[in-house]
C-alpha cells in the first residue's frame, strides 16, 4: 500500500471508479444481455460462467476499493482538520505563554522593589538596629514586611 503514495490521488479515484463502473457494466451485460447474445454464437456458451464469475470479482473489487479509497479520505480529513486544531492551540498557547511571562515579570519586579525598600531601610536604621545588639520592635516590623511583601514606608 505505501506505494499508492507516489500515484496522485486524481489517478487513484479515476482507476477506482473504472473499476466500479467496469464491474457493473459487466456484470449488467454478463447476465441480463449475453443469454441473448449466446442465442446466436454456441460456441461462446463454455465461457458464460467464466465471464459471470469474472464481471461478479471485478464489481466486488470496485465496490471494495471505493470503500476503502471513501474511508482513506475520511481518515486524511479527520488528520487536517486535528492538525488544524493544533496549529490553533499552538498559537493560543503562545499567546497565553507570553501573558504569563509578562505576569511573572511583573510579580519578580514588585518583589525586588520591595527588597530593595525593605533593604534601604535596614540600611537606614542600622545603626539603631546595632546600637545595643538587641532586636528592636522597628526590626521585627521590617522582617514583617519583608516576609510578607507589603510596602509600607514606616520611616
């Protein structure tokens, strides 16, 4: 089968359907129009059967090619319009990717902002910090803050 890949589809469908039409057309003949035909050439009967059986094997290989050509290019819909789908959720989730870049920028922003803050104002008050080797209530309100990433300007 994997060398039906190198004939066009055009030609495909074009040997399918002369398959199909040839195996209807002469089975119609081989049994409705040649017992009148015999009539007049005897000598053609011995291949009556043979020619029945032969048109009967080429309408039910037509009729089995159609099917499985029909069923084919379900399946190679069914592929495009799945990789149409992903090609759209690809670009979706790019887009969604890159707002939450841009979140995440600004959230890792505001956190060094507020690390700096919080770092001015220990350098600020350290020397009231170190005065006596004692943790002071302004200290534990800085390392509040910090911890909990609020700004708030207690100067």
């Amino acid at each position: 089968m994997w060398i039906l890949q190198f004939i066009p589809d055009s030609y495909l469908e074009y040997i399918v359907n002369a398959t199909l039409i040839i195996g209807a057309i002469s089975t119609f003949l081989s049994f409705f129009v040649i017992n009148r035909i015999l009539r007049w050439f005897p000598g053609m009967a011995p291949y009556y059967t043979t020619l029945q059986i032969v048109s009967v094997a080429v309408l039910l290989s037509g009729v089995y090619f159609k099917g499985g050509y029909s069923t084919e290019q379900v399946w190679r819909e069914r592929v495009a319009n799945l990789e149409a789908k992903v090609a759209e959720a690809e670009v979706r989730a790019d887009e969604a990717n890159s707002k939450i870049k841009t979140v995440v920028k600004n959230k890792l922003k505001i956190i060094r902002d507020v690390q700096y803050l919080v770092e001015d104002r220990i350098v600020e008050r350290a020397v009231k910090i170190d005065a006596d080797c004692r943790i002071t209530p302004d200290t534990i309100g800085i390392l509040n803050d910090a911890a909990r990433n609020s700004i708030k300007d207690k100067k």
